[in-house]
C-alpha cells in the first residue's frame, strides 16, 4: 500500500488506493459538495452556507459544549446569549471560511485576492525586501490556512507545521490543498527541527501558538479572563531561526464575502525576555485580534485542558452545560 513520503525536509501527502473504498464514500460526497461551492460566487454561497453552519452548531453537541465552557471561562463578563450568539457565528463562519479556502485550491488566485484586504501589508513588504527570515505568530482562525497560500501563490516560500486528521483522506486532500503553490508542511509528530531547518533557509514560516501542549514545558499564564498553558517556544524558535515573529489573523466576513487578513508589527521586545513573559505576550496577541472578532476563533478546541494543580480540567465538569 502506498503511503505518505516522509522525509527530513517535508511531508508529501500521497493518494491511496484505500480512499476508493465505500468507508470513504460519504468523505468524496462532502468533498464533492465542498468543490461545487467553490464554484459559486460568494454571495450565493455564503447565505446558505452561514445556515448549514448554525444548524450544524447546534447538532454538534460536544463540539458547543467546548465552546461554551471555553467562552464561560474566557469572556465571563458576557451575558449567556450574547456568548450563544457567539458561537452560533462561529460555526457559521467556519464553513464559509473553508470553502474559501477550496476556491483558492481551485481557482486561479487573482480571483481570490480581489476579495482579500491586507492590513498591515507594509509590515510584510518590507521584511521580503530585506530578505528577513519570519515567523507569523497565527491564532487558530478558521480561515487560517488562506494567507499562507496566499503569500505562496505570490511566490514566496512557505512553511507550516500540522496534526494530521483522523480520516487520512480528508488529511490528503486538506494538505494537498495547502501545498497548491508549494511550500512546506512539516508534520508536529516529526518534531520541530524541520520546521526550524526550513525557517533558517528562508522559508516563511507559520506558527499557531494556541495549543494546549500540556504542562510539562508551558507556562501558566493569563489568557482573556482565565489561564492557559502556555509554551514559550517562540522565544527559542526566533533565535535559532533568526526570525522576525510577526503577528497575523484572517477574518471572514460573511456578509461582504472579504477576507481581511490583520497583521502586527513584529514581536522584537521579546528577544531577551523570560519564559513567563513570552507566553504572556503570546496570548496577549491572540487576545489582541480575537477581541473584537470572537466568532473567527475555533473555540472547540480543548483550549484550557491543562490546568494547575488541584483545578479541574474545565471539559470534566458534568454541572457547566450538561448534555442534554
């Protein structure tokens, strides 16, 4: 059977002829939907996919239920329905925002960029000028996949690292949808050398600083109203890699069919900062453009699994929202 070309450079997703199989024919279905909104203007498709979204969100029991305790936790001062509401558009962007991601692995790019506002571009002109080495700083958006392809299809060498997903065929088809206009995607279960190898040779690269990597190398600090475990591996990755880190945030407005891709100046304060203070200003960032945007951010991750001794793990507490 053929498998995925692993290497010390990159992660090749390859076809298998497994995926031909009927335990994969309800995956070729939704990918077929996928590739047909991709084809339409967003205008028609952003309505009907904004509904599927909502209906969807209220299907998926335990992936509300995260959201919901990860919201109590990290915007208590927002009334209930106001955080309902919060996440009833999340799982409404979250489609529209993935297939534009399929219309941008499909179509040809200056289609795409036309809907696409950059804010801050000048931050990133003027590093590519310069031949920096960078390292974006990107919060888990669900349109966090776009500007990376973006910036490839414009011809600039990217890489990435990623989890694999739980049905390999959707894990080829979501990579090689990344990997369209090249680049590099580099595998966490791999280690991080060779995200770092790639970096030092001028490959740009993209760093989702949000997840929860356990206790053991994290920080505990601030994160909205509550804690997080924190990894500070920023600190390391840009001075071995030489980088500037570069914070940046894609929103998908589902009403005009944009993509506004947010991005900070770079992070130069924490060159010779401690370990608390990086993963504070890590989360800050994340604070910082997730703020006024809550409905981008994928709150169904296990965002606040790790907790201090004596805390319970927030997602084992059957009183906050049980199931009903």
């Amino acid at each position: 059977m053929e498998t995925p070309k692993k290497n010390s450079a990159e992660f090749i997703p390859v076809f298998e002829r497994s995926f031909l199989k009927p335990k994969y024919w309800g995956s070729w279905l939704a990918i077929g939907a996928m590739v047909g909104m991709a084809y339409l203007p967003a205008k028609v498709r952003d309505p009907l996919l904004g509904a599927l979204g909502r209906r969807a969100g209220r299907l998926a029991k335990s992936a509300r239920r995260r959201a919901q305790i990860n919201l109590f936790y990290c915007m208590p001062e927002r009334p209930e329905a106001e955080r309902e509401a919060i996440i009833d558009e999340m799982f409404a962007t979250a489609p529209q925002a993935m297939v534009m991601m399929a219309e941008l692995a499909l179509r040809d790019p200056q289609q795409i960029r036309q809907r696409v506002v950059w804010h801050g571009r000048e931050i990133i002109d003027e590093l590519h000028a310069t031949q920096q080495n960078v390292i974006f700083l990107v919060p888990h958006g669900w349109g966090v996949d776009i500007p990376a392809m973006l910036l490839a299809s414009e011809g600039q060498k990217m890489a990435a690292m990623f989890h694999n997903q739980s049905d390999p065929l959707m894990d080829y088809i979501w990579n090689s949808a990344r990997r369209r206009f090249g680049g590099r995607m580099h595998a966490r279960n791999d280690g991080i050398k060779p995200f770092i190898s790639s970096v030092r040779q001028g490959y740009w690269g993209y760093y989702l600083p949000d997840q929860d990597h356990g206790a053991e190398h994290s920080e505990f600090v601030d994160f909205f109203a509550t804690y997080k475990a924190t990894l500070p591996a920023i600190g390391r990755l840009m001075k071995v890699c030489r980088a500037r880190v570069v914070p940046l945030f894609p929103v998908y407005n589902g009403k005009t069919h944009q993509l506004d891709i947010l991005v900070r100046p770079p992070m130069d304060d924490l060159l010779d900062a401690d370990d608390v203070t990086l993963a504070r200003r890590m989360n800050e960032e994340v604070e910082i453009f997730v703020g006024p945007h809550p409905e981008q951010y994928t709150w169904i991750l296990k965002l606040l699994k790790t907790r201090k001794e004596g805390d319970t793990e927030p997602y084992r507490r059957k009183e906050l929202f049980p199931r009903k």
